[in-house]
C-alpha cells in the first residue's frame, strides 16, 4: 500500500500543471448613477421618513382592513405557497450535497449455508458449509482533497439563499398586488358612490324641471335635456357597479379565498392610509431588494460551478471498505480469530478526453458572465422602476391638489348656476354645463387620488419594502 502513495502523489501533480487557476467571487459595481437625478422636489418629498427595506409592510399600511387582507393574502395566495415548496425542495438539495461530504456506513449481517450431496464427495459423505458474517461497510467515498465536493456544496447553498430571497421578492410582489388591488376596488367604490350621488342630484333636478314644466314656466327643451343627464348618471352607476364585480374577482384570486365583505374597502379613505416612505437615499440601497439578492447568490453559485469543473482537472479518490466478524461457527463469529477486514481505495484521473474538461470549465466561465449580466440587469431594472415612480410622486400631489381646488371652484359654479336658473336669470344649459364639468371634475380627483396611492405602493415594493 505504501508503494501507491507516490503514484498518487505523481497524478496529482501531473493535474495540477494542466488544472486552471482557482477564481476567487468579487461584487460586481452597480453599473447605475450613486444616486437617483429626480430634477425636483422628490427626492427631498420624504425628509425624516423612514427608508422602504426598513420599513414593515404591516407598519406602511395603516389602515387595518387592509392589513387583514393582506395577512389572508400571506396565508392563501397560491403562488406563495409553490415559491415557499420551492424553497423546501432547494433546501433538501442542499442537505444532499452536504451529506456527501461524509462516508456512508452501512452494516450488515449474513448467513450462508451449503450442502454438498454425498454422490458429489470422495469419501460419499454428505457436508454442510456455513459461514457467518457481520461488519460494517463505507461504500465508494470521495476523498475530496480538490474541493469539488465542496464546491457542490456551495452551489447548492447559494441556489438555496437564492431561492429563499426569490420566495421574498413573491411575497413583496403579492403585497404590493394585493394592496393595489384593494386601492383599485375602493377607487371604483369612491367612483360608484360620485355617479350615485350624481344621479339622486340629476333626478331631483329632473322633477323640479318637469313640475315647472307643467306650469308651463319651463319647455320640454328644458325637459329633455334634465332627462339626458339622469340617463348619462345612470349608464356611469351600471358601469362602475358591473366593475366592482371584477375587482373583487380579482382580489379573491390574489388572496386565494373569499375577502368577507366587512374587509372590502367602502372608498379610498384618507390620504394618510399609506406611510411616506424616504427617497433622498443613495441607489445602493437597491442592493437590499430580494430580487437583486436572488440574482448575486445565482452568480455567486455560478462561480461555485467553475470550481466544480476546475475540479475535473485532478484525480478522484474514492475509499472503500469494510470491517467485521466471519466465522464458519455462530458460537465463534465475534472472537478475534474471526476478525476480518477489507480496504480498496480507487484513483481515476482522465487522460484523454477529447477537451471535454476543459470545455465543461469554459462553459462554467461562460455562466458565470451570464449570471453577471443577470445580475446589472436586474440593478439597472431596479433603479429604472425607482427613478420612474419618484418622478411622479411629487407630481401626482400637486395634481391632486390642483385638481380638489378645481372641484371646490366647480362645485361653486354649479351652486351658483342652478341658483341662477331657479331665478330665471339662466337657461338650464349653463346648468348642464356646470353639472358635466362637476361630474367630470369629481371622477377625475378620485382617478388622481388612486394614481397617487398606487404609486406609494409601487415605490414602496421598488425600493425594498414589503418584507
């Protein structure tokens, strides 16, 4: 046994010379600006509020009707479920790469019993040969003095935090999604309840316009016009309430069961239903976001796998054997006699395999820059998705704004107009007009409000938040 240790030593030498060198991971820098170029107010919108990946989703939204939702949303959604399996599945994986680290022992006991009939022997008498056995056994472990073991082993833990950190983008994901929807139900709720409320004021106006009508004060001009705008209110009430059917179909898909209607949102609620989250912080904080932790741990495993083909370029060694007791007599097995053992260890080393080493590690290098690339992408992606809602955020407020003084000045107008042509000192167009505009005016400032608080959730989920 002693005269293989050199032959050993000679193969892994001759493996050294043609293996490649070992390659260390390095972070790659984010391949975007150090901070985000708002060109306003935005990035200074949320001075002293608190940064998105430290933020909970359970402390961001406020309103707790929606927080129960969501909580149903955590427990239900299906796609969920399958990334949280996926992460058990990975998880196992990994449990398997680290066990082969190890020798597997097994024992193991046998009897053997053999007859031979007496016509078979010279002196035709009948023998009976046992042989009894017990031991223990280690069967084909690799020795990995090379690290491909462990290589493998590392591959697959970063897979495995890959998919942890994948199952937490789904979650920030479905948050965001549900939340959205939620605010999309109670923006088409807000929208409902201005056309209803419309349309009792429309058919008020219509019998006030009829009844003057019969007193021959108002023509059917006057009449039919009043009678248009009950039927416009009414066509927008039938719109919104057949919508609200399909936003709540939707949200019962994204949480998985039935929302009890005690949850539904009646309207959009206050502004403050959404915490202010901070902005003026630098890009790097994009590194924090589970997506881009998925896509590092993918190349950190993809540098882990040119380990593993670098590898292939030394020896294998692989140790096998076995211990125990065999005895011809049962009473005899565990005496020292019986003592018996067995030890075989194996070295394989491809001499010629036509570059198939060498294109595997080349293919590995090949990765690696494929997980590099994934990798600035998903940066760059992360920073486009940031720059995007800041530059509405601001925006969307003054917006909203100037829109409620518009519907104030709107609503004013309409007063005054019908106040006018009760008095007979208008036509009832000026009031047609007036109630368009105001109408339209209202719809427009809850389409706005909902712009702005989805664009809360949104820069929220983009900048991290939603753990």
């Amino acid at each position: 046994m002693q005269k293989s240790f050199p032959a050993i030593a000679c193969l892994v030498l001759l493996a050294g010379c043609a293996a490649p060198r070992r390659q260390t991971y390095s972070q790659p820098p984010p391949p975007t600006p150090p901070a985000w170029t708002s060109g306003g107010t935005e990035a200074q919108a949320a001075t002293g509020a608190t940064a998105a990946a430290d933020l909970k989703w359970q402390e961001f939204f406020t309103d707790g009707k929606l927080r129960q939702v969501i909580e149903l949303a955590l427990a239900n959604n299906r796609d969920l479920r399958l990334a949280a399996l996926n992460v058990e599945k990975v998880q196992a994986q990994y449990r398997l790469r680290r066990a082969a680290q190890y020798p597997a022992v097994s024992a193991g006991a046998s009897v053997d019993a053999y007859r031979m009939p007496a016509d078979m022997t010279k002196d035709d008498r009948a023998y009976i040969s046992e042989s009894n056995r017990i031991g223990l056994q280690v069967s084909s472990w690799e020795l990995d003095l090379f690290g491909r073991i462990r290589s493998l082993k590392a591959q697959a833990l970063e897979q495995y935090m890959a998919t942890e950190q994948g199952r937490m983008a789904s979650q920030i994901s479905l948050v965001a999604s549900v939340a959205s929807s939620y605010l999309s139900l109670a923006g088409d709720r807000e929208s409902l309840r201005v056309a209803q409320a419309t349309l009792n004021a429309q058919k008020l106006t219509y019998d006030m316009v009829r009844r003057t009508r019969d007193l021959g004060i108002k023509s059917d001009l006057d009449l039919s016009q009043a009678l248009s705008q009950v039927q416009s209110a009414e066509v927008d009430v039938v719109r919104y309430s057949g919508q609200l059917t399909l936003d709540e179909n939707a949200l019962n898909l994204l949480v998985g069961a039935s929302v009890p209607a005690e949850l539904l949102p009646a309207s959009l609620g206050a502004d403050e239903a959404l915490r202010d989250v901070a902005a003026g912080v630098p890009s790097s904080v994009l590194l924090r976001r589970p997506d881009i932790l998925q896509a590092e741990h993918q190349l950190k495993a993809a540098y882990a796998n040119i380990d593993v083909a670098r590898a292939a370029f030394f020896p294998r060694i692989y140790l096998t054997g076995s211990g125990g007791f065999l005895s011809g007599a049962l009473q005899q097995l565990f005496s020292f006699r019986a003592l018996t053992w067995e030890f075989a260890p194996q070295v394989t080393l491809p001499i010629f395999d036509a570059g198939t080493r060498k294109t595997n590690y080349q293919i590995a290098q090949v990765d690696r820059d494929t997980a590099v690339a994934d990798y600035e992408k998903a940066i760059q992606t992360a920073f486009r998705e940031v720059s995007d809602s800041l530059s509405q955020r601001t925006r969307l407020l003054e917006r909203q704004n100037a829109q409620q003084a518009l519907v104030d000045t709107l609503d004013q107008t309409y007063r005054l107009t019908e106040a006018r042509y009760k008095a007979g000192i208008d036509n009832y167009l000026s009031v047609l007009v007036a109630q368009r505009s105001l109408y339209s005016g209202q719809q427009s400032l809850v389409s706005l409000r909902l712009l702005r608080l989805t664009n809360l959730v949104t820069l929220y989920k983009v900048m991290g938040g939603g753990a």
